[in-house]
C-alpha cells in the first residue's frame, strides 16, 4: 500500500493540471451529494410534525405494495368512516 501512495504522489507531480482536475471533480461530486441528501433528509425522512400523529394511516388494497387511490374513492372511505373521529378540514 505504501508503494501504492508513492506511485500517486509521483504521478501527481508529473502532472498537477490533472491532479488538481481529479481533485476539484471529486470535491464537487461529494459536496453535490452532501447537499443533495441534507435536503432529502430534512423534507423525506424527518417525521412530519402534524398534530395526532398517532391517528394518520395509509390506505393501501392488499394486492398492492403502495397506496393508489383516486380522489372519489378517499372521498368515499372518508364519507363512510364509522372507525375514526371525523376528519377535520385544514385551512
């Protein structure tokens, strides 16, 4: 491994316009996706502050791994709760 980081350092100084290219391309990626993921966890995988929280849930058909609802059919689930409390109207 030493003879590894020698030979980088030697190829490195035969050629700084390619170094310092590679160097520079390598930091932009890293800070892009430093960015990229800080916004990602603040919108995505930060729990949302909503009042009851422990009273949200997903509507979800057995045969399907993800939630596809049209609006008449949530408006209808909705109109024909007898489990949940009423849903309030956000403003």
């Amino acid at each position: 491994m030493l003879q590894d980081l020698r030979l980088a350092l030697r190829q490195m100084r035969s050629s700084p316009g390619f170094a310092v290219t590679a160097i520079l391309t390598l930091a932009l990626g890293i800070a892009a996706n430093v960015i990229v993921f800080g916004i990602l966890q603040s919108l995505v995988l930060q729990p949302i502050d909503v009042p009851h929280a422990e009273q949200v849930m997903t509507l979800a058909r057995p045969e399907q791994n993800y939630p596809i609802f049209s609006y008449p059919e949530v408006r209808d689930v909705r109109d024909g709760n007898t489990v949940f409390p009423p849903l309030r109207r956000l403003p």
